[in-house]
C-alpha cells in the first residue's frame, strides 16, 4: 500500500511538473512583439475611447437653454460616473488583452476541458446560488457596492477556445446527423444553463459562434440547410406558445413586427430610439446640446444596449456612418488574419470571435434602428459595461495570440533560394 501510495504521488507530481514545463514553455518570447497585431489594438482603442465619449453623451445632464456657458463649463457641469468606470474597464481590458496574449495560444487549446467544464460548472453556480434580479433573471454574481460580474459574457471565450480545439482535431468536416447530433449537445449543455437564468440574448451569441463554426469546418450542406429549417419550425412554435403567454419577449417581437405598436409603454424604448438617431441629422447635434433625448433621458439604458442612437444623435449620420465603417474594418482583418493563421485551432479561433463581434454588432445596430427584435446585447467597445467590454478585449488578445505567433512561425522559417535563371522561359 505504501508502494501504491507513494507511485501515485510520483505520478502527480510527474503531471504537475509536465504541466508546468508547458506553461514555461509556452511563455512570451522576446522578440514577438515585432510581430504583434498593432493595427486591430489601434481600431479597438478608437472604438473604446469614441464609446467612453458616447457614454459621457449618454449619461449627461440636460442643458439649460437661455443660458451662456462655454463646452469647457458645460463638461465640467456633468457626471463623471459611468465615463470613469469605463475608462477603468477600458484600462483592465489592456491588460487582459496582453495577459491572453502573454501564453502561446495552443496551450489554451489543450486546457479547453478546463475551460468547458469550468464554465458550465459556473453557469450552474451563477443560476441556482444567486438572488433573482432585474427581469427576473438569476445571470450575475455580486461583489462590491453593488457591482456584478456575467459568468455568461466570459463562457463566450470558453465555448469558443472549446470549438475551434474541437473542430481543429478532427481529421473530416461532419458529415452525418449522428456526429452533428453529438456536436449540438457539446454546445447544448452550456447554453441550456443560460436560457434558464433566461439570458436569451447571451444564448443567441453563443448559437451564432456555433453556426459560423459549424459552416466554416465544411459540415455538410444537406446537414446545415436541415439544420436551419428545424430552427425555423422550432422559432414558429416557440411563438405560437409565447403569444398565448405574458412573457415580455412576446411584446419585443410585437414591436419589432409593428413599430408603432403601445408606444407608450412596452415600445417606447424603440420608438424613441429612432427618434434620438434621426434628430442628428447628417452632422449630430454635439456633446450637450440644448434639446438632446440622451441627456432628458427619452431612452432607457441608452449607455448600454442603445448606445448607437446616442452616436447618431451625437454624431450624426456621418457618426453613425464611420463607426458601422470602422466595425467593417475590424472584421475584415479579423478574417484576413484567419487566412494567414498557421494552423487550423488558430484559425477556428480567430473566426470564433469574429463570428461573436459580428452577431453583437449586426443584432445591436439592428435592434435600434428597428431591423431586429430588442435583445440585451451590447455593442461591442463602446456600450458601458465591465463584463462585456473585458470578454471583448480577451478575444481580441486571442486574434493578436494567434497572428504574433503565426507571423513569428513563418518569419523562423528559412526563406527559399531560388536561382533567377529558371525564371527566365
């Protein structure tokens, strides 16, 4: 017994040194920051700085018209509070991004059981130990003077490391409803955990990493094509049993389907929305302004979920403009660097974030102007929020993980000589 006990202690031990020759191993190099990803950091940063003016804007005071006051005493008038927060989220997200990006990416693929498995186990915790909240909603732990922190907006990282080591070992693209089945339920257990705090706006994002996933592996197109006519069929029902309930998704998509529909109440939100993005004209009414919805407060939670009216009020039109250009931006160098990973869990990866920040920008853009139903989601580097913003920046450092290494990986191999006389024919 002795024997027995003291080989399973040599045995753990082997495992934890194994494990921390990987870490080591796995450390930030010198020289890598030659080849970090500056441009995508820079876009990001304009973003975060542009969304702390936004809430600035958004959490404002109104001004008193008839009074002479300069911008310089006009600013110095209103509250700090949430522009402060995020420039602190902001700054934690920096570090964050260089923490991601400090380890070789591949080893988080190889702990993404840790990562699966940790988030699960923390969306089971977050639901059945936490006090019901806002929206009757159990999606958020507690910590501070009233501060909270999503377990949802970080598992986003977890399902995406997850998938792409998942999709990246297999040897085929899935070609049968069995392995698609299998698949589902790998992607079903955590986002079952999140419809029931409900959080449906969070589940949404996770279904749409999924589905770029699954088209980007090469799944069979029989298979997907099936897939989203079962969806369909399943949507179509949800809302017949809906609409015989009083649950308030059923007025979202009543909304969303007739936009004048109890605009007092339930539509109000949405209706003045689009009346704060339409009042900025083509150039924006400017910070503070006299008249400005965001500052008379017409929208609820305009520093969060409706950020954009508050750009386009501010910055009107070509604001409104710019900003959709620069998210363009983001996402074609997102899906340029995934051409050029140096391998396919890098690529998955990069794709993987890319799949999330579109779906957060298509649904939150869409939602204000009218295009798609309210959800509770969040665009990205410019709403106020410290759960989301440090989510997003994590992915970002994973995009710049993958492309430093990728770029150090060709940059190490020798270069071919190639004799100029056989190019001549």
């Amino acid at each position: 017994m002795k024997l027995f006990g003291k080989r399973k202690e040599q045995t753990e031990s082997g495992r934890f040194a194994a494990l921390w020759n990987d870490i080591k191993r796995s450390r930030y190099r010198k020289g890598l920051i030659r080849h970090f990803e500056w441009p995508l950091v820079i876009m990001v940063l304009v973003m975060s700085i542009w969304g702390i003016v936004s809430i600035f804007a958004a959490t404002g005071s109104p001004v008193v018209e008839g009074v002479e006051m300069s911008f310089l005493e006009k600013i110095t008038t209103q509250s700090l509070y949430y522009p402060r927060l995020q420039f602190f989220w902001v700054c934690a997200g920096m570090v964050a991004l260089a923490a991601v990006s400090y380890f070789d990416y591949r080893l988080y693929g190889r702990w993404k059981n840790l990562f699966y498995w940790g988030n699960v186990i923390v969306l089971a915790l977050v639901k059945f130990t936490t006090e019901v909240g806002r929206g009757a909603a159990n999606m958020f732990f507690q910590w501070g003077s009233g501060r909270t922190f999503q377990p949802a907006e970080f598992g986003k990282i977890a399902i995406i490391i997850a998938l792409a080591q998942v999709f990246s070992s297999r040897e085929k693209p899935i070609k049968t409803l069995s392995e698609l089945i299998r698949m589902s339920c790998y992607v079903g257990l955590p986002l079952i955990l999140i419809v029931i705090q409900p959080d449906v706006g969070t589940a949404l994002v996770y279904v749409a990493i999924y589905a770029i996933l699954i088209w980007a592996s090469g799944t069979n197109y029989k298979l997907v094509v099936g897939t989203i006519c079962i969806g369909v069929i399943l949507v179509v029902a949800a809302w017949y049993v809906l609409n015989f309930s009083d649950n308030f998704r059923v007025d979202r998509i009543q909304v969303w389907l007739n936009p004048d529909y109890d605009i007092n109440n339930s539509g109000m939100q949405t209706y003045n929305a689009r009346l704060m993005l339409g009042s900025g004209g083509l150039w924006g009414k400017g910070l503070f302004s006299v008249g400005n919805f965001a500052a008379l407060n017409y929208v609820p939670d305009d520093h969060t979920d409706f950020i954009f009216a508050v750009v386009c009020e501010t910055f009107g039109f070509v604001g409104g403009g710019l900003m959709i250009l620069l998210y363009l931006a983001m996402l074609l160098r997102m899906m340029y660097l995934a051409n050029h990973a140096e391998d396919t869990f890098g690529c998955y990866l990069i794709i993987g974030v890319m799949a999330m920040m579109f779906f957060h920008i298509f649904e939150n853009i869409s939602m204000v102007i009218g295009l798609m139903p309210v959800t509770g989601i969040p665009l990205p580097f410019v709403s106020y929020g410290g759960s989301n913003y440090i989510t997003n920046i994590m992915g970002i450092g994973l995009v710049c993980n993958v492309a430093m290494r990728s770029r150090a990986g060709v940059a190490r191999q020798a270069r071919p000589t190639i004799n100029p006389a056989k190019l001549v024919r």
